[in-house]
C-alpha cells in the first residue's frame, strides 16, 4: 500500500474546497452568534460513558473506540457533537435560564452513512437549552433555513415529524421493549405488510394507528387525517397541535413543508418534535434536528433541549466548485513603499502573492491576472 493513500472514505480537502468551507463556516457562525449563540469548542477525544450519554446504541456503533495510555479507560472519537454541547450546558456552565450554543468542528463515523458518504463529517449546528415550549423549536428552525440560505441551499423542503406519537401508542399497547424495536425499524422502512404482521397480537385501535402512520405523509391535510383517525390520547392531540403551529410559522421560509408522521429518526435520542431539510441535487437531508429533552438527564441535570445540526462537507459538496479568487503578483523587491502597498490591498481582501527569486510557477499556476509595478507614482496594480 502506497503511503500516501487515505482510508476508505475519507478524503483531503483541497485549496478551492477548503477555502469555500471555511468561508461558509466562518459565515454561518457569524449568523448563530449574531442571534445570541455561542461559540463552543469540545475536544475531538472523550470517555465513552460521555459520548454515548442519552444517544442510544446506533451512536456506539458509529464511535471509533480506543484505550487512554494514561488512564487506561475507553475513549472515544466523537461521532457526534450534540451531546458534548449538552454536557458543556449541564456541567461546565450550569446556568438556569435559557442557553444557546453552537459549534462547527470534525466527527468521525465508523462506516460511512451511505455509499458516496464520508466518514469524516464536517458538523456544524447550533443547540437551545433551557425552554421546553414550541417557540424555541420554531427558532431553530428558522436558524437552520437561514443558514441553509446563507450555505447556497435553496429551495428547501422541510419535514416536521413527532416522535411522541409513535412512542404513545406503543406504549398505551403494552408493547414489548423486543417488539417496539422491530416495530421501529418497520416504521423507518414505511412497511405497512410489515406493521401488519407485527401488530396482529395488538388490540384493534393500536394495530389500526400503528399501520396508519406510514400513509400520514404530505401536507396540512395529513394532521387533519391523524386528527380524525388516530387515538384521541392527550400526547397526541398535543403533538398534532404543536406541529399544526409549528408549520404556520415556519411555513414561509421554505418552498415545501410536509408531515411525515412515521419519521423517527433518532427515536431514541429525540423526545418530541423532529425535522430535516432536504433540497434538490442531495439525496439525503441536507440538515437535521429535533427535540432531545432527556439527554441532559444523563448528566445529571434535566434540562429541555432542542437543536440542529449538518454536514457542511456534504451540503457543498453538491454545489457547483468555486474558483479560487485571483492574486496580484509583486515583485521581490525590498523597498519599503512596495511592502506598505502589499500591506494596503491584503488589508482590504486581496490575495497578493510575492514573485521569490528564482520561482519557475507559471501564470496559471500562481494563479494571478495583476501585477504590482512601479511608475512614477508609486507601486500600482496593473492588469495583465
């Protein structure tokens, strides 16, 4: 094997690629911290028991796991950097009013998500502790669609689903802790024969309104079907209405807003209601979040929650490649009013690059359409 090679699945980012990315990030994280979030930077290596804290077993599969020299206890590479915000919220700033975090850094996945996948996801995303109403999910929803917009993803569809009503029915069934996992994963797939055949022991009512969610997908008019055939339980009925207000005020930052009632995604980590964006050139959700009130309990202190996250590798990954902003060249000169003119025009965003002695790069190479030359004046740009 060459030593230059890289692992399956994960990749350099290369000068035009990084420089959009890192364009992006910087954006996206003026926005978050324009609307009060604040920047947080966890470690890239943690304990297991941390990382994994309220995230469920999928989370434990994706996390490359290996042995502290020091302590001699299991570490991991984070996968995730959600419940690290969630631990720096409940222990390192324990404050009791509303908190607002963000963060953008590098995770590391065991197996890629799918076949065009990383493993190395670049995350970015912002999380609101503290406030169990709907109008802290409406906010970060709406942080999500303007930073979609500010990434260069529009139009975007978005889907609102609510974990409480799966969780509901099976538990108001009696259901068994090894039949809701096999009702999950035929929830996730849509398979309606499926559902039937695992519900047949269940009583009519819950057979009828497990196999009914994977058809409550569309619009408006999907909460008005749930309304009339659903269990009349009050943690429906509520999660009805919270979706219902939810979408009035959410719907005119996207193009197309859908109900997707059978959406559990993580259905172990979430606790209410749960989104995703999607756009048209990804095939997958170009961002994703929900509700996750439990997971503060796992570090000891309760606390709502709620937040968005996404891969901005993925995300403009399938934007058109940019091109890398044009150089002035200027001569290696040493004369002071050539370097405090280099100075000037760095300071106000152009790229000068100094012409080293003996440098056989050419044009394209150096990548410049100007030149810094000397007249009578002084050091001006000229165009070449």
């Amino acid at each position: 094997m060459h030593n230059w090679l890289l692992p399956e699945y994960i990749e350099d980012m290369l000068p035009a690629g990084a420089l959009r990315f890192e364009r992006a990030r910087r954006q996206l994280l003026d926005w978050f911290h324009a609307c009060g979030y604040q920047l947080v930077i966890p470690p890239l290596l943690e304990y297991m028991p941390s990382l994994l804290s309220g995230t469920g077993r999928d989370m434990d599969l994706k996390t490359f796991k290996v042995v502290d020299q020091l302590s001699g206890h299991l570490m991991g590479l984070r996968a995730d950097i959600t419940p690290q915000a969630a631990r720096i919220d409940a222990h390192l700033l324990n404050r009791q009013g509303v908190v607002r975090l963000c963060y953008a850094g590098s995770v590391l996945h065991t197996l890629p998500d799918g076949q065009m996948q990383t493993r190395e996801p670049l995350q970015i995303g912002a999380e609101l502790f503290g406030h169990a109403g709907i109008e802290s999910d409406v906010e970060i929803q709406q942080l999500m669609l303007r930073a979609l917009q500010l990434a260069g993803v529009e139009p975007v569809q978005l889907d609102l689903g609510h974990v409480a009503i799966f969780h509901s029915l099976i538990e108001r069934a009696g259901v068994s802790p090894e039949l809701e996992v096999e009702l999950f994963q035929a929830m996730q797939g849509k398979d309606v024969p499926g559902l039937t055949e695992l519900t047949a022991t269940l009583d009519k009512a819950a057979r009828e309104a497990l196999c009914l969610l994977p058809r409550l997908y569309g619009g408006t008019e999907v909460l008005d079907d749930a309304q009339r055939h659903l269990p009349g339980h009050p943690e429906i009925r509520k999660a009805l209405d919270d979706l219902r207000s939810i979408g009035k005020q959410v719907q005119n930052g996207v193009s197309s807003l859908c109900f997707d009632l059978a959406e559990l995604r993580g259905y172990h980590y979430h606790s209410g209601v749960v989104f995703a964006a999607y756009a048209a050139g990804w095939a997958n959700a170009v961002a994703l979040g929900g509700r996750y009130d439990e997971v503060g309990k796992t570090f000891g202190r309760s606390r709502p929650a709620t937040g968005f996250s996404m891969d901005l590798r993925a995300v403009l990954g399938a934007l058109p490649a940019p091109a890398l902003p044009k150089a002035i060249l200027a001569p290696y000169v040493q004369d002071a009013a050539l370097q405090d003119r280099i100075s000037l025009l760095r300071a106000q965003g152009e790229v000068v690059v100094v012409d080293l002695p003996g440098h056989q790069m050419n044009r394209e190479e150096l990548n410049y359409d100007r030149v810094l030359v000397q007249g009578d004046g002084g050091w001006s740009v000229v165009e070449v």
